[in-house]
C-alpha cells in the first residue's frame, strides 16, 4: 500500500512539473507578441487622439466656410484663415492614419502559441497512452467475483505487460 501511496505522490509530482512547464512555455511564447499587440493598441489610441483634433479642426474649418459663404464674394481675411485650419486638418488626418496604419500592422502580427499548443497536446497523448497503459496492467494482474469485489492478485508474471508481447498469460 505504501509503494502506491508513493508511486501516486510522485505521479502527482511529475504531472505539477509538466503544467508549470507548460505554463512558462506558454508565457515564453505569448509574452512578445502581447508586448506588439500594446504598442499597436497604443499606436491606435494616438491615432484617434490625432483623428479627434482633426475632427475639431474640421468644425472650425466648417464654420469659417459658412461665414465666408455669407460674407459675401469678396475678399477677407476670414477665408485665409478657413484654408489655413484645412490645411492643419488635413496634416492631422495623414499623420492619424499613419499611426493607425502601424498599429494595426503591429496586433495583426500577434501570433498563437503554437509551441505551447503542441507540447501540451504531447502531453495530454503522452499521460493518456501511459494511464492506458497502467490501467491495462492492473486488469491483467487483478481477478474480480460476480459482485466486482477484486478477490485476487497476483503479483508474479502471469501476463506479458509490457508492448513486446501480445498479453497471453505466460504459460499458456
């Protein structure tokens, strides 16, 4: 009974070791591609910070218009003024969607673990196929009655357990 309690802790050991393994891996591969995804979330919000003054740039642009559509056809200087704001506007908008350009370039180019994803689906097939296969061992060495009480087992070679032979009893 103690070689299984222990056998158990140190299965429990070993399968703890794997997760945090996976989890560091995980981070490991994860932790660049979150660091560009920030910048490009960054690079977005100074994009819409530029995009909403040139939105306010493009009200005042707006309302010099209408004002130098009611002044009248002659010349003013409220019309300079109207093709001044514009063209700050227009500044505004190029370098918005420069930034916005970059930004979305750098969360595109935010990858899945691949890495992290394979080894744990190794992982998973591994302890499977080894839980399988223990499990396999233990039906060929224990013996149960009609009511499933196990009632013997035998703890000499009586089967071939390991993959090399075909699971006869040995002497058969």
């Amino acid at each position: 009974m103690a070689d299984i309690e222990a056998a158990l802790k140190e299965i429990t050991a070993d399968i703890r070791t794997i997760v945090q393994g996976e989890i560091e891996l995980a981070k490991a591969e994860v932790l660049p591609g979150a660091k560009k995804a920030g910048l490009g979330a960054g690079l977005l919000g100074a994009a819409a910070v530029f995009g909403m003054l040139a939105i306010t740039v493009l009200f005042i642009c707006l309302g010099f218009a209408f004002t130098n559509l009611f002044w009248g056809h002659t010349a003013t200087p409220v019309g300079a003024f109207g093709f001044g704001f514009l063209c700050a506007a227009g500044v505004y908008l190029l370098i918005a969607a420069i930034l916005a350009l970059i930004g979305l370039l750098n969360v595109k180019k935010m990858k899945s673990p691949q890495a992290a994803i394979a080894q744990g689906q190794k992982t998973t097939d591994a302890v499977g196929a080894a839980a399988s296969k223990g499990l396999a061992n233990v039906r060929m060495l224990a013996t149960r009655d009609a009511t499933g009480q196990i009632v013997t087992v035998y703890s000499g070679p009586r089967r071939l357990a390991d993959d090399q032979g075909d699971g006869q009893a040995i002497g058969q």
